[in-house]
C-alpha cells in the first residue's frame, strides 16, 4: 500500500535531524496558526498564492531563495564546525553518512533552490517593468513555474525527517548513484526534486525569452533594452538550450534505477563518463544562468550610483551574448583528469580561458562607468564595488586552473572548492544582494534600512574572505575536498580561521535579518514617495512604488536608451510634467489557482514516486490532467479595470512627480 | 488583396505603425497574442529538440555496446518500421488540413482531420508497442545491454511525445466540439500543429540513426 514507506523511514536514533525538522515543523505551524488567528488566508490565497502578476510572484520567488539560502547556510555551519572539530583523534559530531548527506544538500539547496530562485525571482519582476509593459507573455504559465519550484524545495526538504538525501555531492556521479551503490531513497529525492523544479524553471526561461523579444514597450528596439533585460535574455537563452539536458540525463538515471536500464552502470557496456559529459553540458551553463542576471544587476547598479549611462553598452551586449555561446564550448574542464587526452584537454582549457575574456571586457566597462561620475555609496553600490574586486580573484583562480597540468595538482582540492564559491558568493550573492537593497523599495514602497545594510554588508564581505582565503591556502597544501575527518594536524590553524570566518559570516547573516525587521519598523520614515527612490534612469523607476497590478497606465513611448532619464530631463527642461494622457480600461490577466493545484499533484507524484507508492503517483498524474483541462476549459481569461481607476491611480503618481519637479526648481541644481 | 491580408503578421518585417498587430520587433509594441504564442511554442520546441538531442547523444555512445546480446540487424525489421513512417507521416498532412480547416472555420472538416491524425497517430503508437512488446518477450528488453537501454530510452521518449499528443488532441477535440472555434482554441490548435510536426521531424532523426544506419552494412 505505502510502497517502501516504512516508520523507519523516520530517523529516530539521530537526534540532529530530528530536531532540526522538529524546529521547522514548529516554526511553521506557529506561523500558519498565525495566519489562521488573524485570518489572512483569503488575503493570501487571493492576491498571493493564485495571483499571476509577476511582480507578487517575483516577490515569492526571492522569498523561497531567501529561505533556501538560510538553510543551506545552516549546513555551510555544520560542515565547518565537522571539520574544525574532527581532527586527528576527535572525530566530530557528525558521522560520515550524515556529513555526507549534509554536502550533498547544501550544494543542491544553494544552487537550484536558493540561487535561482533569488535570481529568477529578481528577473520577473524587474524585466516587465524594465520593458515598459504590463506582465509577461504567459502569466499562469508563469505562477505554475514558482509552485513546481516550491514543490521542489518541499521535496529536498521532506527528506530531512523522511527517509534521508543524497549522498553523492551535489551532482550525482554515476555509478556511485546507481542502486547498486546508493540503495536507499537519498539519490530517489534528489532526482524527483529536481525533475520537478526544472520543469518549472524551463517554463520560466521559456517564459522570459519570449517576454523580452516579444513584449516589449513601442520603440524598445533591441539595443535600447536596459542592460538587465539583456542579461536575463541571455540567462534564459541559456536555460531554454541548457535545461532540457538535466532533465534528459536526470531521466536517464532514473531508468537506470527504477527499471534496470544499463546507461550508467558499471555492467552491460554502461557508460559512467557519458554521465559527467551530459551533467556538466549542463552545469557549465547553468553558472552563467546565475551568474549573466547578476551581471546585469551590478550594470544597473553602478551606472545609477554613478550618475552616468552604462559605459561601452554596445560592447556590454557583445560580450553577454558571447558568454552565452561560448559557455557550451568549456564543459570538460570540470573532469580534465577523465583521461581525454592532451589534444581534448588543451582545446577545453584554451576555451576556458577564452570565456574569461568576455568577462573582462564587463570589468572594464564597470570601472570606465564609475570613472568621472558623481559616485554615491548605498549599500547595492557597496555589493557591487566589492563584487569588482573580490570576482577578479575568483575569476583569476578560474583561469589558473583552466591550465590542465595546474588544474590535475589542484583537482577535487579545497582550492577549487575556494574558488568556485568566491565566484558564486561574490557574483550571484553578492549581486542578489545588490538586486534586492537596489529594487525593494520599489516592490514594497519603502526603503531598507542602510545602517544594517551596511553592516551587514562589511561583515558578510569580512566573513567571505576569511573562510575562502584559509581554503585557498588549505588547498594548496594538498587537503581534499569532503572530509569528513582530518588525519593531517598540520591543517588545523587554517581550519579554524575558516571556521572563525563562518563566525563573522553568521554575524553578517544576523545583520540580514536585523535590516528588514528594522525596516519594516521604520517603514514610514523609509518611505518612497516619488517612486524614484535612487535617481534612476530605466522605466521601472516611472511607476509608484510598489506600481499598480497594471504597471504602467499607458504604455511609455520609447525614443531612446535610457527612457526614464530622458523623460525626467524633460520635465526638468520644460519645468512641467506631459500632458495627462487619456485613461482606458486595462485588461488584466485572471488569478489562477492552476499553477498551486499542479505543484500540488507534483509534489503528489514526486513524493509517491521516490517511495514507489504506484497508485499515489497515478493519482497525482490524473489530478494535474484534470487541471489542466478545467485551466484550458475556462472562458474569461482576463479581468478588467476600470478607466477611472486606472485614472486615479495614476493621477496619485503624477501628484508625487509634480511635488519632486517642485522641489527640484527650489534648490538651485 | 490588401497587403496586410497577405501577411497578416508582417513576418520578417521590422515595426508596423501604433495600433495595427506587429510582431513585437521593435517600434510597433508588444506583439500580439497569436504571434506570442506560437513564439513562445516554438521555444519550447527547440527546448524538447534539446531534450531528444541528449537522448540521440546517448544512443550514438551507446550503440555499439550490446554486452554479447542482439544488435540492431537481429532486432529491427523493415516493414513494420515503414508503416509506422507512413502513418506517421500522413498523419501529420492530415494535422495540416485540420489546420486549414480551422482557419476556414469549418468544424466538421476540422474534426474529421483531427480524428484521422489521432486514429493515425494510435496506429503508430500500437505497432510501436507490438515492436517493444516482441522485443522484451524476445529477452531483448532494456535490461539486457546498453545498447538496448539507449533504444528503448530515445524511441520510447518519442513514443511518450506521440502518447501526450493524443491526449491532447483528444482534450482538444473535445473542447472544439463543446465551444467552437474560439480565439484560445485556434491558437491551441496552432501549437498542437506545430508539436505534431516537430515529432515527425524527430521521427526522421531516429528513423535515419536507429533503424537505417543500425542495418546499414
């Protein structure tokens, strides 16, 4: 009846999880009796859960990041503090196979279900609005993409207290991940957990591209899109061509352990290398799908604090799109010791450090915005100004061990470890950070408290580089990575700098969490009132904060590249706002429960399939046929509002702009 | 004939003046939804063609490997492979005529069409199924080499596509009968039409690389 779900599926002698999952469990009742107390439920489950406009589900999509990063911050703990206390006779608190499963979650979790969705998130809703328009080109598709990744983060998460996870890193080399050498349920949830968040994640990259070719504000020609737009472009180019490799190699897996196929395996003339080739065609792009949003950020960013357009934008394009190309063209790097032989090897390693050159050309252009403009210094610059000088390190290891003699000495060594995590916390945390201090008070109408920003800002960057300079040097002297015990004392004294530096990086984590309450406090004195909080130059500053469902009351004719700072310099010029211009009715997409009912039955099928629970995973797929059909069968599809309300809403707008053009003509610029 | 009924969707054109439908290139503002749709469904088609891609990649690693069992000349024979083709393929002139029924708003045509690319489409899913069904009573099933997994693997993901389209078309029919040609159905129709077409397309491919290279001497 219940497949191989069993009560020992529930890890009662391990007190760590247990209690880990039992601090959850009662986090999230409290919160859910909360709700229920207050009666925020319709409120919720009306303009939230079923909502289809792409700004609230931007807002979810960081949210789940937010959290996924928190979690898989937890298990950074864990790891450091196995590793200070395990060495030589002390063994630790953590046995090897909860170490193991600890690793395995954590890369899992801070990639696909803290990255992504932070970086995803920041695109939905920022690139409509950055395009001029009223939501993407497929909003229900888009709502159905946030729960199927949710469905997913439940699934990794459920493994805690059921059953357990992965414990083969957080890619699931075969053979090791065959039943043959992972019998349990670990491999089982990672495999159906991603599955379901990738399809989700596909739809979105599908989604996305045709947003930003398709819909965009009249005279938005391609090169007079802001730099983000181009950036997400290239992102979701990527995952439309990158994803459906995962899926196809993940599919590949799971027929090799539900139905004895013979792709990987050891037996039958399998092919384990064929595993690592696929994984990595799609894992090497899949770190410029988070890595292309973040540029696009810090171009934001440093231009607006800079007071200045973007510098070489032409040259800014170039390079996106030849880092979208070129990223296909390097995957081997990630197992140059496979025994390719020197001709392969060169030509990957040759390409690799070719890919860098696209990167450099967006240093420079960075630097060359900054020089000779008026610099001001809030917190999103600050993320940014650091990403410029901590990435050119990370991006510098990069190219060293993109030499294959160097890369076999360094090879599955803490150095690597080091250097992929300067590049991904200095450029897509670091710039998610950027993103979310920069565009928050555009979301929620207030601004975040830049003390705490700041903080929280000095010691995250203090905590980073004391835990990844101590793996560089652990690294060089010759210490592997995913130890769960070390033999070698003389590593010691850099393991517990690492481990002090994780100290610093929880202090900064704190700062986090301290910003936003504080915030949220002093929301009336944070206040944006102009809905131009930073002085900003594209279209998404026109609107209020936060903007109406329908963003912009009449779509903005576009006659150049920076349309905001165009129209603001106008109104400058002219002393006087355009006329107001006639109001119309706005059809809006309906909401939608289509895409929480799917994930549902996902996480039906999902969870029913990982414990071979047959008639559960039926039943889950006939539900999500089911509403499908009831989604394809409805009549209205959209709603409306009302011309007057279109216009009192924006008439409010045009009040605020009045009272900013006021101001600016008393004091003398 | 204006021009603008000539080429409805001023395809390979840039801008088109404020009001009229454009393309969503430029000047003219976002495009409008027939357009956004079939674009959208045919990014999603280019994802899928990945998605075979890495299944095609598996089998051409994968097809010498046969562990000592059958080969592709012990397995594979020509003439069930050549109705499948055919009915295949007819299949998808029958989707096109559906198709220009539509645009011509007549429902029984439309329907007759769609019916004979359904019933088309299940002869082909059946002989396929008959195929696996020989080859697994055989002891030539996906267990039994790599070789043989990477098949089982690409032909069934197609068969899988074929069995998911019939579905759809069947909802499709359905819904055509109960409401008629609707703006959302036409369109709906328009990307099925493209997804029929896109797995004939693959069939191609497989026809080509599994059943005639692998008896090719």
């Amino acid at each position: 009846m219940l497949g191989k779900l069993t009560w020992s599926a529930i890890p009662f002698s391990q007190p760590i999880p247990l209690l880990a999952a039992g601090g959850v469990a009662l986090a999230l009742f409290a919160v859910l009796g909360w709700i229920t107390v207050k009666g925020h439920w319709p409120y919720l489950w009306k303009e939230w859960i079923t909502s289809v406009d792409h700004k609230r589900i931007g807002v979810m999509y960081v949210l789940l990041g937010l959290v996924m990063l928190l979690r898989g911050f937890v298990d950074a703990i864990m790891m450091r503090t196995q590793q200070a206390t395990a060495i030589g006779h002390a063994q630790g608190y953590l046995p090897p196979e909860h170490y193991d499963q600890i690793f395995s979650a954590h890369g899992t979790i801070m990639i696909f279900f803290g990255a992504m969705p932070v970086m995803i998130g920041l695109m939905n809703f920022v690139v409509p609005l950055q395009l001029g328009v009223r939501d993407v080109a497929f909003p229900t598709l888009n709502s159905t993409s946030f729960w199927l990744t949710a469905s997913g983060a439940l699934l990794v998460n459920m493994s805690l207290v059921i059953g357990e996870f992965a414990r083969t890193g957080w890619l699931p080399y075969a053979p090791l991940s065959e039943t043959s050498y992972s019998p349990g349920v670990g491999v089982d949830y990672y495999v159906w957990a991603i599955q379901i968040a990738g399809v989700g994640t596909l739809m979105s990259g599908i989604n996305l591209v045709t947003t930003i070719l398709k819909q965009r504000a009249p005279g938005m020609g391609y090169l007079r899109m802001p730099m983000f737009c181009w950036t997400a472009l290239g992102a979701n180019m990527l995952i439309v061509a990158a994803f459906p490799i995962l899926t196809a190699t993940l599919a590949m897996l799971t027929l090799d352990r539900y139905l004895g196929f013979h792709f990987f395996t050891n037996e039958a003339g399998g092919n384990m290398m064929m595993f690592v080739n696929l994984i990595w065609a799609w894992g090497h792009p899949e770190v410029y799908i988070l890595i292309l949003p973040a540029f696009g950020i810090f171009s934001e960013v440093i231009s607006t604090f800079s007071s200045k357009p973007l510098f070489g934008y032409r040259s800014m394009v170039a390079a996106t799109l030849f880092i979208v190309v070129v990223s296909f063209t390097v995957w081997l790097h990630h197992f140059f010791t496979m025994g390719a032989g020197g001709d392969v090897n060169a030509a990957f390693g040759i390409a690799t450090s070719i890919i860098a050159v696209g990167t450099g050309v967006k240093i420079y252009n960075w630097l060359f915005t900054m020089y000779g403009g008026r610099l001001r210094f809030p917190t999103p610059m600050l993320w940014s100004i650091a990403f410029l000088m901590t990435f050119i390190i990370g991006g510098m290891t990069g190219v060293l061990l993109a030499v294959p003699p160097a890369d076999f000495m360094l090879h599955n060594s803490m150095f690597l470890v080091a250097h992929f995590h300067n590049v991904i916390n200095s450029g897509v945390i670091f710039g998610a950070f950027a993103g979310i201090t920069f565009w928050f008070p555009k979301a929620f109408g207030f601004r975040l408290d830049e003390f705490w920003g700041k903080m929280a800002f000095w010691l995250t960057l203090a905590g980073f580089l004391i835990v990844f300079g101590a793996m560089y040097v652990l690294g060089l002297e010759g210490m592997t990575r995913r130890l769960q015990h070390i033999d070698f004392t003389e590593w010691a004294p850099w393991l517990y700098v690492s481990v002090g530096g994780i100290g610093v990086m929880i202090l900064g984590v704190a700062s986090q969490l301290i910003q936003i309450v504080i915030s949220i406090r002093h929301r009336e004195q944070l206040r944006d009132t102009t809905g131009d909080p930073w002085d900003g130059r594209s279209l998404e500053w026109a609107t209020p904060s936060p903007p109406p469902a329908f963003n912009f009351p009449v779509l903005p004719r576009v006659h150049g590249e920076e349309p905001y700072w165009t129209i603001k310099r106008k109104a400058l010029e002219s002393q006087g706002l355009g006329d107001e211009p006639d109001y119309e009715a706005i059809e809006m997409p309906r909401a939608s429960a289509t895409g929480v009912v799917t994930a549902f039955f996902a996480t039906l099928i999902g969870f029913a399939m990982i414990w071979m629970i047959w008639w559960l995973a039926a039943l889950g797929f006939v539900g999500a046929y089911a509403t499908f059909v009831v989604f394809a069968w409805r009549d209205e599809e959209e709603t409306r509002i009302s011309a007057e309300d279109v216009a009192r809403i924006d008439r409010a707008r045009r009040a605020s702009r009045q009272a900013w053009l006021d101001a600016q003509g008393e004091q003398p610029a | 004939m204006t021009a603008q009924a000539q080429d409805p969707y001023r395809i390979g054109r840039s801008g088109g003046g404020e009001g009229e439908e454009t393309t969503g290139r430029g000047e003219g503002g976002p495009a409008s939804k027939r357009t956004t749709v079939g674009y959208g469904f045919w990014i999603y088609l280019l994802s899928d063609i990945i998605l075979f891609s890495g299944f095609f990649a598996a089998y051409a690693v994968l097809a010498k490997q046969t562990a000592g069992g059958p080969g592709p000349r012990d397995l594979f024979g020509q003439e069930r492979v050549a109705i499948e083709t055919a009915a295949l393929l007819l299949s998808s002139f029958t989707c096109g005529l559906a198709g220009v029924a539509a645009e011509r708003r007549n429902l029984l045509w439309a329907q007759a069409g769609l019916l004979a690319t359904g019933m088309l489409g299940a002869v082909f899913l059946g002989l396929e199924l008959s195929e696996f069904a020989e080859m697994i009573g055989k002891g030539a099933g996906p267990q039994r080499s790599a070789f043989l997994s990477a098949f089982f693997g690409l032909v069934g993901l197609h068969g899988l596509h074929i069995g998911v389209g019939l579905l759809w078309l069947g909802t499709m029919m359905a819904q055509l009968w109960v409401k008629g040609f609707q703006p959302q159905i036409l369109r709906r129709l328009m990307c099925f039409n493209l997804f029929w077409h896109a797995l004939d397309i693959v069939w191609v491919g497989i026809f080509t690389m599994v059943y005639l290279m692998g008896v090719a001497p």
